[in-house]
C-alpha cells in the first residue's frame, strides 16, 4: 500500500495531515486515525525521554545525545556566557532513505 502526500498545501507533513492520509488511504475512522498517531508520537517521545534509541528500519533512528557544557558567546555583544550540559535528540536517516532521497529527487520510494 502507498501514501501519496502530493496534494499537501504546505511542504512540512504535520500530524493532522498524517491522520488525514490514514482517514482517507487505509480506511480507518478521523478518531481511530488521530488517536493512532498521537499514540505513535507518544511512544516514540516516552521511549527517548526514557533514554533509548528509536529505529525505524528502512527510516532512520533517533538518539539522545548528552552534549558537554561549553563555553559560548553572545554575537551581539561579544560576552563571553558559559552554555550548560544538556541532552538532544538527533537524527541519523538510514542508508535506505539516503538513497531514495538521492534517486528519485525528494519523493521516498514505496516498498
């Protein structure tokens, strides 16, 4: 089964667009579909709050990153202000969605 996302108005996909693809392509109700995304996000954010990794093969994965305090500067006075040790989420694309992206100039290739 493919998604067809080329009739989005805006070039950022959001949740309710997600949902609305799900309404309309795979059949499920506007309530079954909101809540299965709001639970897919959900699941995800628990999982990196929690400390673990997220793959999600032929994607990507999603990490948590503790980045080192650092000192830094304002670039409008110059001042010199320390930056705290915090955590980040980063993203790293597999190896299939680098291609798909590469070879077919944006749209990802269905299974």
């Amino acid at each position: 089964m493919e998604l067809s996302v080329e009739s989005l108005e805006t070039p950022a996909l959001t949740k309710a667009q997600l949902a609305e693809l799900l309404f309309e392509q795979i059949g499920l109700n506007k309530r079954e579909s909101k809540d299965m995304i709001d639970a897919f996000f959900n699941l995800m954010s628990e999982s990196l709050i929690d400390g673990a990794d997220v793959k999600i093969s032929g994607f990507g994965s999603f990490q948590i990153r503790t980045k080192a305090p650092r000192p830094g500067r304002n670039p409008r006075t110059g001042e010199a202000i320390p930056i705290e040790a915090r955590k980040v989420v980063t993203f790293h694309a597999s190896q299939k969605l680098k291609e798909s992206i590469q070879g077919s100039n944006g749209a990802v290739a269905a299974d």
